[in-house]
C-alpha cells in the first residue's frame, strides 16, 4: 500500500470511530470497546508495540489493561502501522478487566497528516481543560512526565535544589525531578496515601524549591497545610494530577489549587487519548507564556531560540480524542464513584479488607479503587484465574528502586509506603462495569476470603 492510501486507510479508521461514537457515546471510552462488542478488538498499533506483539516479548506488565468485557475467544487484530499486516489473536478466556494491548495511533500518522500546532485542535483543548479545572491558562505536552518537567523548568528548578514528594508515586514524579537536576525528597505517606502533610516541614531545608503532592488514586491531597508551608517558606507547589482529574478539594478542582498543575492524558487515565498525552495548568501568565515556548523547544518563533528545551508538544490527533471525551468525563468520573460505593457498602462489614477512605470535603475521582489485604498475591492469582484483572500500583515504593539507591534512602524509611506497597491491590472501577461485573467481582472477593 502507497503512504497516501495507507494514511487515508488511518485516517479513515480514525472517523469510523467518531462516527461510532456519535452514534452510541457509551461505546467511546477506550478504542478497544468500539469494535469488542462485535466480536473483535481492533487495535491500532505503533511499531514498537506490534514488534513486541509479534516477538511474544509482552509480559504481563507490558500488557495494558483496558477498559471493556471481551468475551473467549473475541479476535483482536493489530495492525501493523509501515505495512498494514494484520496480525490475528484471540483471547483465550473471559476477561472481565482485559490484558489488552495498549492503543496507540502512531505519532507518525499524526504528524504525516499535517495536524500540527497550528492546528486549533490543540488550544480548543487547552481552554476546554481550564474551564474544568477553573484555571486561566492550560498547556498541552506530550505526557504527564513531560508536564512535571516542564514545570520544573518553568520555576527555573535545578542542580542543587530539593523538591519534596511522596514515595508511594509512580516513579514519574521523582524522574521529573531528578531529570531536572534537583533532589527529591521523600515524605511518608498517610492513610489517605498521600503525602503526610505533619512530616513535610522537617523536610524543608534552604534548598528546597518546590512540594509536589501527588493526587494518588484520584483522591486529593490534603491540600490546606502544602499552601501554608508554601507562602511559610516561599516554596511553589506543583500538583501532581495525573491520576485525578475533575477531583476537588474543599470544592476547588485539583490543578487549580498550587502555583502549576500537571495532567497526564494516557490510554490509563480517567480522561484518555489514543496514547501519550498531557497538559500543565495554571493561573500565572508569566509562567503560561514561558510554558508555550519550553514546549516547543524553547523558540520563541520559527528561527528564534531563547532556552534549551525539549520538543514536547501535543499531537493534534490527541487533542481532538481528547476534545470528544472532554464531554463525558463528568459522567463517567459519576460512575466510576458510584462503582465505589457499591464496592464500599459491599466490603464495609469485612475484617480482611481496609477499604479507601472518604473524606466529605474532597471529591476523590477514583483513577484505582485501592483496597488492602493479607495474602494481596493470592487474591491477586485467584481472581486472574476468575477472569478478574487486577493490579498493583505501585509494587515498589520509589526509593526502594534500584535507580534511587543513589538517594541514600533504605527499607523501612517510608514505613507506611512500604506496608502499602505489600496489602494494595486495585481492584476494576472503569464506568461501563456492569452491576452484574461488580456482583460477580465482589462475590468472588467473598469466596476468596470464606
Ligand atoms: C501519579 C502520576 N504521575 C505522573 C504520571 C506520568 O504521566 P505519563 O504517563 O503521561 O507520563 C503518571 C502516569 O502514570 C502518574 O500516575
């Protein structure tokens, strides 16, 4: 197949699913579920993930998990994005909560197709973003690693300064930092799972630049005393809320609430693209301006450079996924917490489980329903072998990572982490869970633990 057929073969695909969309909205939240229920997933691939496909490199943490029922036997085919081969499997049981593969419309197809920044795809996004998150400005990148960076960069946070965070993250938020040139500086976390904010100020040293709470699980971080060691100490405060978008603090939406707020858009979130996605908001205009260049490689124009930076633009084709399921985030963030609480009621008289918890002044998304348990792996096994998937986010705190040895932390310096990282499972909350699923899931949880 020529290039042109081959894009116009993509980007005809591309609009069947916008078409599928407007016909049935339910359908749209993740690629795989367009086509599932007629009995085959198709799957757009990049290269590198139809190479691994091919080669059976795929573990099962390489493996995604999506959002939709694929029934035994269901085909999925991926398609090879240079020659167009199509490549057949079939699922060989039940997945309630599939291992499928990650969905990714390649960034060449992206780019081939001229969708670039000039493009209005990218700043109907930004603004759609910041009326959620009542912020003035919004920023589109190209991840939520890339966002925290870029914040980073943007506060002039460097070699020599130490950045506070909580170590039960995804080990973005600390590589943002360190790849940056600062420190990070863990802080234990709470009950909530997130930064216990009685333990930051010992913490705070006259290098230290920034906190940076991390929104874990789509619950907020107890956001009140961050502001006040902040304008105490002169320390911004760039929220980590990649996981929770649309949640809300003492009723004010994350993002909106530190000096930076930083959201990731991948396939996993709440909010997704059709691969690698994010945004940075913020009410400053100062530092919205200098985000707009840092994006971009630091030109300022075409042929005018004014600070060494990375090419992290957002892809148009990302932005305008993005821009159709910007309007159901509401609903679906309405569900996910309703799942929640079927969950909560369902559990609350169980010794063997601590469920998440509530708290009436924050609006937790719910990104994970965490729970935790004893024996964590054999319910883990047990319910894979029921067709349940689960997982753990995350098995190893931060600064038990190899990489982070250098960091001088050891066991047992983040008790609570640690002990989370051993009970914690996160359990399937996506929106179009069925009751009948939830039933199901929950009365197997039961007969694990009779
Ligand atoms: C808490 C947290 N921070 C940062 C990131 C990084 O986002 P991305 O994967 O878009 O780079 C993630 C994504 O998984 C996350 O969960």
């Amino acid at each position: 197949m020529s290039l042109k057929k081959y894009l116009l073969f993509f980007a005809f695909l591309f609009l069947c699913s916008c078409a599928e969309y407007s016909k049935n909205n339910k359908t749209f939240v993740n690629q795989t579920n367009l086509f599932s229920s007629k009995g085959f997933a198709l799957i757009y691939s990049d290269q590198n993930y139809y190479d691994k496909i091919v080669n059976r490199k795929i573990d099962n943490t390489k493996l995604v998990v999506g959002h939709s029922k694929l029934k035994k036997n269901t085909l999925i085919k991926i398609i090879n994005p240079t020659n167009s081969k199509v490549l057949n499997l079939k699922i060989s049981k039940n997945l309630i909560y599939p291992k499928v593969f990650n969905i990714v419309i390649s960034k060449k197809v992206a780019t081939s197709l001229e969708l670039d920044l000039e493009n209005p795809y990218v700043e109907i996004f930004e603004q759609k973003l910041a009326d959620l998150c009542e912020v003035k400005f919004s920023v589109g990148v190209n991840s939520g690693t890339d966002a925290l960076f870029l914040a980073l960069q943007v506060l002039g946070i460097g070699p020599g300064d130490e950045v506070i965070t909580a170590p039960n993250s995804f080990v973005s938020t600390a590589s943002a930092i360190k790849l940056s040139g600062a420190i990070p500086r863990f802080v234990d976390v709470d009950k909530s799972y997130n930064i216990d904010t009685n333990q930051i100020e010992k913490q705070i040293t006259n290098k230290t630049k920034a906190i940076i709470p991390v929104h874990l699980t789509g619950r907020p971080a107890n956001m009140s005393p961050i502001i006040e060691l902040s304008e105490k100490y002169n320390i911004s405060v760039i929220e980590d809320a990649a996981q929770a978008i649309m949640a809300k603090y003492n009723n004010k939406p994350v993002g909106s609430i530190g000096h930076i707020g930083c959201f990731s858009f991948h396939p996993l979130k709440t909010l997704n693209a059709c691969g690698d996605a994010g945004a940075i908001t913020t009410n400053n205009k100062l530092i919205y301006e200098k985000l707009l260049t840092l994006r971009n490689l630091g030109l300022k124009n075409r042929n005018n450079c004014e600070s060494w930076s990375i090419n992290s633009r957002l892809d148009s084709i990302q932005a305008s996924i993005l821009n159709v399921k910007i309007k159901f985030i509401k609903e679906w963030t309405y569900t996910r917490r309703k799942n929640a609480e079927i969950y909560n009621k369902s559990f609350s008289n169980m010794n063997e489980i601590i469920l998440p918890p509530e708290n009436e002044n924050n609006y937790s998304v719910y990104h994970t329903y965490v729970i935790q348990v004893e024996k964590r792996d054999e319910l883990k096994q047990y319910l894979d072998e029921h067709g349940i998937g689960t997982a753990i986010h995350y098995p190893i705190p931060i600064h038990l990572q190899k990489v982070a040895n250098e960091l001088g932390y050891k066991e047992g310096s983040f008790p609570n982490a640690e002990k989370q990282s051993k009970n914690i499972i996160s359990l399937p909350i996506y929106p179009e869970l069925k009751n009948d699923d939830l039933t199901y899931i929950i009365q197997t949880i039961k007969r694990f633990y009779l």
